[in-house]
C-alpha cells in the first residue's frame, strides 16, 4: 500500500500541471522572494555586461586587445542589456502606476 502512494506521489511531481498548480499555491512571501532573487539576477548580469565593457575599453586603450570588433561587441551587449532594464523599470512603474490610479 505504501508503494502505490510513493508511485502516486512521485507521478504528481512528475506532472507539469500538477508542479504548476503547486507554484501557484505559493505564499505572498515565497513570491516576493523568487521576484526579488530573479530581479537581483538581473540586475547583476547588467552590471556585469558593464563591468565587461568598461575593462574591454580600457585593455584596447592600453594596446592589450587589438580587436575593436570584440571591444565594441561588448560594449553594444553592456549597451542593450541597459536599455532593456530601463524599459522593463519603466513598464513596471506604469504598471504601478495604473494600480494606484484605480479606484477600490
């Protein structure tokens, strides 16, 4: 008997759908948590793409990189991945925004 209940268990967590409705019934505090450790990822793959940038620009200045290709590759990376996290702060405080203007 206990068999078929570890089967069946194991079968559940196997099941997308299940796992989801599972991810569903998580706490408000699981939630901020997994948004701010995805934010927080975010935010340092684009300080690292700068950092990147900004020591790329600094080895072509000082003649140890000769290939302005790969410098300007990096620095166009470093460049858009900014762009893009200014846009998704950007819709993310019209978002709140809309929030705020509704009325309850």
């Amino acid at each position: 008997m206990n068999d078929s209940i570890i089967g069946s268990a194991e079968a559940v967590r196997q099941n997308p759908a299940v796992n989801q409705q599972e991810q569903n019934r998580r706490t408000p505090a699981q939630a901020q948590e997994s948004f701010k450790n995805a934010l927080n990822d975010a935010i340092t793959q684009v300080n690292n793409r700068q950092i990147e940038s900004n020591e790329m620009t600094s080895k072509l200045a000082s003649g140890e990189v000769e290939n302005l290709h790969e410098v300007m590759v990096a620095a166009e990376k470093a460049s858009v991945t900014l762009q893009t996290t200014v846009e998704v702060r950007n819709k993310a405080l019209e978002a709140y925004q809309e929030v705020m203007r509704m009325q309850v």
